[in-house]
C-alpha cells in the first residue's frame, strides 16, 4: 500500500489542494512567527485576494476566490472554517526547494499545532551537508519528533534504498508527515506514533531531530522543550539515540539553547553524556540570536540570547577505537 492509499477522505483532499498548487506553481516561504503578524498587520481587514496570500500568509478570503466544488470538498473536509462571512484556512503550504509541505495555519495557539519555519529550513539544510559529506549505508533512519515530515522526506529523497520512520507523539503531526509523504512521492517512509524511541525497535544508521526547545508557559507539544529553559526534551533525546545508533551510524540534533551568563547549560549538560570513547562528536552554533521577543517572556529574564546549535554524534564501530572530538572550549 503506498502513501496514498492510506489517507483518509480529509486527508485525500489535502493531498489535492497540494497538487493543485504545486501545479499552479505556487511558492512560500514561511518566516518567523513575529514576521508573520508583522507583515499582516499591514494588511490589516482586507481580504486575500491570491492563494498565496490564503495559504501561506494565513488570510481570511470571500467566497468565489476559490471554485464552489474545490471550496466545498475543503470545507467537508474542515480545511476551511468561516466566519462572519469569511472564510479562513486551517493550514499553510510551504516551499522546500522543489517541494510543498502543508502544516498548521497562523498564528499557531493550538496545543497540537505542526509547525513549520525558518528553523526547519536550517534543519533541512543541516540533514542535507550531512548527507552529502557521509557516504556509509544507510538501511534505517528516523526522524524523531517529524512534525511536518521535513527530516524524514529529506532523508528520503536522497536515500531512496533506506527504511526511514517518522515518529511523533501528535496524532496531527503524523497525518500531516502522510500528506506531505505522499505529495512528495516517497515510498520509503513510514510513520508511527512514538515518545522519541521508547516505542520502535532496533537500531538506525542515523537518526535526526529537531525538537521544540523553548520554555513555554503554555506547554503547547511543538514548542515546549521542558526543563528550567526547554533543554530537557533534548537532553532525552541525546539519552536514547546514542545507544540506537548502529555502529558506524550518526544522531543530527537541530536545537535551540538559551544562553545564560555568556554560558551555554546545554553543551555542559550534554558533555558528560558523550564521555565514552563509543562516540566522537562535534558542536557548533549555527545562528547566535533568533527568537530575540522570547526573552521578553516568563521565564527568560536570566537569558541574553537564544541561540541554534548543531549536535552531531558518530558511534565508532567495534573494534575501531576513536577519540572524541569537542569543541574548543567544551567541558
């Protein structure tokens, strides 16, 4: 059964809207949240008047700009809610180099929202040097906490002969990875709900993440990382991807670090983790300031800045040997 098959009615009509646009040629690309309501509160009451402007900058639209049949099969389907007299997406599409990925519409409150931006594009790039500087075989990957799918249908794509999973703790996120599985014609993808790794078996040639890490008052699933700063879902992560990792195989964690007092709490708590000369790792900031309206929140009054760092991790095989490598400065 391909990706497809397996989706159901509310799903299938997602998968059509995204083939529509993809063959209207439609483009966008989605930046930060605070971006977002910026460029909307310049067009403040007025209606969308082209589809970019109703899937990708979340605008509310008359009826007519879409066709009646294509409008009623995505309200049957609950893509599109209305109000007073409007009508309003659900969901945005974004572009990925040549590909859509649909995801949760703006502003994203719900607990359950699937997010997608510019650190999913970082990650993409980060899974994509990866990818292109490591040759070994790789039979099995998975993407932990795949959200929209990005990890996995990169991973994919360039390694058509690998098992790659997809796993999330959101029901939504998992249909959402299926539609966007499917519009992106990979077969080799299967998805699955699990906590991290805790529910799927054996090992991975590689594994990625690209977890929430912000301290969210709300505690909303895709941006609530846990601990006193949002580090703690990552830490988890770290815990439970070394020792699945095959000989040979590498653990991509995207994640974002508060830094405190010109510190960084999260490379000295992974530090002590990675002391076993199984692994030989690097660390790297890849921007040093993003999300800067955070700090502005409960919570944030002890941080200079958020920054987004590159973990990866390398199991030497048995019988190899190796040093671990650190980053200068590392504890």
């Amino acid at each position: 059964m391909n990706q497809e098959e397996r989706l159901g009615a509310a799903d299938l009509a997602l998968l059509q809207l995204g083939r529509r646009l993809q063959a209207d040629g439609y483009r966008f690309i989605t930046p930060t949240p605070l971006t977002h309501q910026r460029v909307n509160d310049r067009a403040f009451g007025q209606s969308a008047r082209t589809l970019r402007e109703v899937f990708g900058w979340s605008r509310s639209f008359d009826p007519g700009l879409l066709s009646a049949d294509e409008q009623r099969q995505l309200q049957q389907a609950g893509v599109l809610g209305e109000s007073n007299g409007r009508l309003k997406s659900h969901v945005r599409w974004s572009s990925l180099d040549d590909l859509l990925f649909v995801h949760s519409g703006f502003p994203t409150d719900a607990a359950d929202a699937v997010f997608f931006g510019p650190d999913t594009y970082r990650f993409a790039q980060l899974i994509h040097a990866h990818l292109q500087q490591n040759f070994a075989p790789i039979r099995r990957a998975v993407d932990i906490g795949c959200g929209a799918g990005v990890g996995a249908i990169v991973i994919a794509r360039a390694r058509r002969e690998a098992q790659v999973l997809a796993v999330d703790i959101n029901p939504a996120a998992l249909r959402l990875t299926a539609v966007n599985a499917a519009l992106a014609e990979v077969a080799n993808v299967c998805i699955e709900a699990s906590d991290v790794l805790q529910d799927v078996d054996g090992n991975f040639d590689l594994i990625v993440a690209n977890p929430p890490y912000m301290a969210d008052p709300a505690e909303r699933a895709y941006r609530h990382g846990g601990g006193a700063f949002g580090e703690q879902l990552s830490l988890r992560i770290v815990e439970q991807a070394l020792y699945r990792l095959a000989p040979g195989g590498s653990l991509v964690l995207y994640t974002g670090v508060a830094m405190i007092d010109g510190c960084d709490p999260f490379l000295a708590a992974l530090a002590p983790r990675l002391e076993s000369p199984l692994f030989a790792w690097t660390y790297r900031e890849l921007d040093p300031d993003v999300f800067g309206e955070e700090l502005l929140t409960q919570g944030y009054q002890r941080v200079e800045r958020i920054g987004v760092v590159a973990l990866i991790v390398t199991r030497i095989g048995p019988g190899i040997g190796g040093i671990v490598s650190s980053p200068a400065g590392a504890p």
